[in-house]
C-alpha cells in the first residue's frame, strides 16, 4: 500500500519510515529544508507553499506529474490540513480516510456539536457569533457567564478565552476580531466546570483498537493563568469503571461523526451533572501525549494511526503499571542570561525525556495565548498518580528558578 500525505509532521514521516510504506508529502515551504534534512528512504518530498490551501496541493502534484490510484490512501497530517487531504483523495479519486464532510465535523466545533446533540450526546450550548450586533440574540444571551469564546475551527486553545460578563465579552470579540481574517467566526459556548480528561483511541474499520484516558493537570482554559500545562495518563485498573463509561462515550462520539479508521483525541469534562463533550480531533495529541500513552500501553499511537490507515496489522496493548506524565515548562519573564542544560533536566526526578526551548540572549515566551508554547517539556514516570502530580510540580519551580532573566520593562 502507498500513501500521498498532506503536510509534513516527523511523527507521521518515522511512523511511514519504520514499516517500509513508500509515499508522497506534500510538505509547507517553512518546512521543506528540514524535512530534507530529516531522513526519508521510503518518501518523496514535493514542497507546496500552503497545505491548508488545495490549489497549492494540486498544484505541487501537477508540477511533479504525481497521480493518485485507487489502491493509495490519501490523508492530512492535522486539523488545518485534514478537509483538504479528504478533498484531494475524492478528486483525485484515491481512498480517503474519510469523506470531506466528516473532515468538516472534526474541523467545525459548531458542527461537531450539533452531530453529537442529534446523537444524544452532552455538549455545552453554543452559539456561532461574528459581530457585536450577534451579542443580543436570544440564542447567545441565553447562554450566560461564565463563557467561552474560541474560533469555531481553531487549535491548540490560541485565541480561547473566559468571559465572565457581557462588557468582557464585547471587549474581547471586538479584539480577536482585529486579530486577522482567518480565524473567525467564533463559538460562545457555555462554561462547563469539572476536571477535564482526554480520551485517545485507534479505530479499524469502526472499531477500537487501543484505548486510553488521561487527566489535564489543569485544564486548557486555566493554563494561561498560570495552571500547569501537562496530563497524566489514568490506569484501567484504578479507574476500571470509567474506563468502561468513557470508552463507551468515545465509541459513540466517533461514530457520531462516522470515523471508522485511524486516531481521535476526544476532550471531556467531568461536571457535576456527569461526562460532557468537549472537542474532538481525528489526530493524535499534542505535547508528548504520544509518548505518555507508550509508557502506559506499549503502543505508538501514530504508528497504530497508519497501521490502521493502511490494513496492516494493529499492536497488541501491554499496560504497565507506572504512570507517565508529561508538562510544559514556564521561565520567568524577562531576556535570558542562563538556562539549565538538557542533562539537569534529564536528571530530575522522574524525567526520562526532555527538552530545552529557550534561549540564552532571546526574551522567554508568553505561555497565556494557548495550549502549546513553552519554554522546555518534559515526560516523566512515576509510581503512581500522586507521585507524578508531586514530580510535575517539583519539577516546574526547579526549571522556574534554574532559568535567569534580565527583567526589562
């Protein structure tokens, strides 16, 4: 079986790379010199100026002369890239892991939210606002405060905000309006209060394959207020019941949506009032999730993803009985003098792979805009869950204090 894939990620090249798929990437220009630079036996590179764009996509294929058949899957690498991937595959007429408008309702949270209401599923109400004048229909005061407002086909929580009123919300639509022209328009939705899991999965041929559950630290919304950016991953033997629930939930969730083949990641909340939907993605998660559900099942998910994309065999899950987890880590403000090295990091307590993003002489990062900038990760074990919240926490004052800073003004 070959593949043509639309957008270049390392995860989804290595995953090819290790079982011998021959394929084709459509890679972005900012990406091209170092996919080259990556390594790719079993792939060819044809560089395109948007994957997110389909003119750009046919067009790089054109210019190589490069064709698709019925027996090559077709597929996109991430949420901005995975209608185009859909579309690309029904042109051309090559197998698609799924038709466009089921890409569509992994894309649109409007969408997505209305499938999984038709299907009997608990989401938070919402509705689609564009313009202030949509802030005094019904629909969207019935809504009330606290809120959340987010692009309708956003990622990674960049430009998600609480709202606590309606002068806050008018003040800060106004602003993301201003921000660009290609990230509205906008859902306000109701805030759920709860912890948040996430919920991640393979599917084959409609059917789980791998299942796992991990619990946010802190959830997203809160992260940019100084939370702590990371998940662990929950043990089914500890929580045997809501392994049960959850992957019934999940079950539901995709096939609401009518994915049959290949990952989810699936975010909930556990309110009061029981498991509420939060957003799912048709991909893997983000931040080193990969590697925390390795440690605990003993499965690559991103290999799973393609093994399920190409009909190859699926792994067999081995659960251990630690409990990974993973956490962003934040620097103090200011311009960098010092920075600890990746052996410090690595000799942390529990910390089996990190990594090191700021840098000495550059400003360190503002982590209050989403989900995913840092200034260095980590992925850690422990013996159990306590242990690893205790780790995690430990672990981000002595990064905190082991970076200097010049504090400017």
């Amino acid at each position: 079986m070959e593949a043509l894939v639309v957008g270049w990620k390392p995860l989804i090249e290595d995953a090819l790379e290790r079982l011998g798929v021959p394929h084709v990437t459509v890679t972005e220009m900012h990406k091209y010199a170092k996919a080259l630079s990556h390594g790719h036996r079993w792939s060819t590179l044809l560089p395109c100026g948007d994957t997110r764009n389909i003119e750009g996509v046919l067009s790089a294929l054109e210019r190589a002369n490069v064709s698709a058949h019925p027996g090559q899957i077709v597929f996109g690498t991430d949420e901005f890239n995975l209608v185009v991937g859909a579309a690309v595959a029904q042109l051309l007429g090559a197998r698609g892991q799924f038709e466009p408008h089921t890409g569509l309702l992994f894309r649109d949270k409007r969408l997505q939210k209305e499938r999984f209401r038709e299907s009997g599923l608990a989401c938070a109400t919402n509705a689609v606002v564009t313009h202030q004048d949509d802030l005094d229909r019904p629909e969207v005061r019935e809504i009330g405060f606290p809120a959340v407002v987010k692009p309708v086909a956003g990622a990674g929580t960049r430009h998600t905000r609480r709202v606590e009123d309606p002068a806050g919300l008018r003040r800060i639509l106004e602003e993301l309006v201003e921000t660009g022209p290609d990230i509205g328009p906008f859902l306000l939705e109701r805030y759920v209060p709860g912890s948040e899991l996430y919920l991640d999965g393979c599917l084959r041929d409609g059917q789980l394959t791998t299942f796992g559950v991990s619990r946010y630290f802190t959830n997203n919304i809160d992260v940019s207020r100084g939370g702590i950016n990371g998940a662990y991953v929950l043990d089914p033997t500890a929580y045997e019941q809501e392994y049960v629930t959850l992957r019934a939930l999940a079950e539901q969730a995709v096939k609401a949506l009518g994915l049959t083949d290949g990952l989810f990641h699936l975010e909930v909340f556990e309110s009061p009032r029981g498991y509420v939907l939060s957003e799912c993605a048709a991909r893997y998660g983000g931040n080193n999730a990969v590697d925390t559900y390795e440690l605990k099942f003993g499965l690559n998910l991103v290999d799973e993803h393609v093994r399920s994309l190409l009909g190859l065999d699926v792994g067999q899950p081995r659960v251990s009985p630690e409990t990974p987890g993973r956490t962003l880590l934040r620097a103090p403000a200011g311009h960098v003098l010092a920075t600890p090295s990746l052996d410090e990091l690595k000799a942390q307590p529990g910390v089996i792979k990190g990594a090191i993003d700021v840098k000495v002489g550059e400003r360190s990062p503002a982590m209050d805009h989403d989900s995913f900038t840092r200034a260095g990760s980590a992925v850690l074990v422990a013996p159990d869950e306590s242990a690893i919240v205790a780790q995690v926490r430990s672990l981000r004052e002595w990064f905190q204090d082991a970076v200097k800073v010049e504090e400017t003004r």
